[in-house]
C-alpha cells in the first residue's frame, strides 16, 4: 500500500463513523439514468414483440406449406400404389398368356409334326399309286392293242 493509502486505512479503522455518518462531499445531484435504460427496454420488447408476431405468421404459413406438400405426397403415393397394383396385374396377365401361348406353341409344333409325317406317308402313297396307276395305264393300253390286233 502507499502512504496515502495507509493514512486513508488507518483514519477509517479510528473512527469509521466519520465514514458511514458523513455528508457527500460532491455538490452534483444524482441524475437518474433509468428513463433513458426503460426506453431501450421498451424499444427492445416492441422489437421482440415484432419479431415474434413474424415468426408465427412465418410458421403458420410453413406449417401450411408443409399440409399441403403432405397431402400431394399422399396423393402421390396413392397414385404410386394404384400403378403398382395395375402393373402387377398386368404383369400377371401378361405371364398367363405367355404362358397360354408357349403351350399352344407346343401343341402346334406337335400337331405340325403329325402333319408333317402325314404329308410325308400320303407322298409316298401317292407316289405308289401313281406308279400303280401308270402300270394300269400301260397294262390297259397293251390291253387294248392286244384286243385291236385280236379283231
């Protein structure tokens, strides 16, 4: 401590009433500065006021928006699954007639080749008979020369 200081300690440890009890020693009155603080506090709140009254509007119309994409999501979603449920019927009666026409496929292949060794047994009938039809053809021919030289 400095001298000053310690006279100052010293005078108050003496007599601390003269401390406590003493008049202001300064001639200036006490200006309160409350008004002044009340205006930046009332400004503060109307801001705050302000502000609040914004960000509800603001979220009511969010939460607004946001119904409104919910519902069309929805919508949508529905949608999606009507299209999957066509789809797969679709799908399965697109696989049942695939399926009806791999076996009229096979039926046709087997009917074709029936036909096929029909068509290949009549040719050779065919080909017997006419062979026998012309050995008819020229035994009647000789036949009927045979008869002409007899009369």
């Amino acid at each position: 401590l400095t001298r000053s200081e310690r006279r100052l300690v010293t005078s108050f440890i003496q007599s601390p009433q003269d401390y406590f009890d003493a008049e202001p020693t300064f001639k200036q009155s006490y200006a309160p500065q409350s008004g002044e603080i009340f205006g930046i506090l009332s400004q503060m709140k109307e801001t705050f006021e302000k502000n609040l009254a914004q960000s509800q509007a603001e979220e009511k119309e969010n939460q607004k928006a946001y119904e409104d994409l919910k519902v069309a999501k929805e919508e949508e979603i529905k949608s999606g699954q009507d299209q999957i449920g066509a789809k797969t019927q679709t799908l399965a009666d697109t696989d049942e007639k695939n399926a009806q026409s791999k076996e009229d496929i096979k039926d046709t292949k087997e009917s074709l080749t029936a036909d096929e060794q029909f068509l290949a047994m009549l040719k050779e009938k065919c080909q017997m008979t006419d062979g026998e039809w012309e050995e008819r053809q020229k035994t009647r021919q000789l036949e009927m020369e045979a008869v002409s030289k007899a009369l």
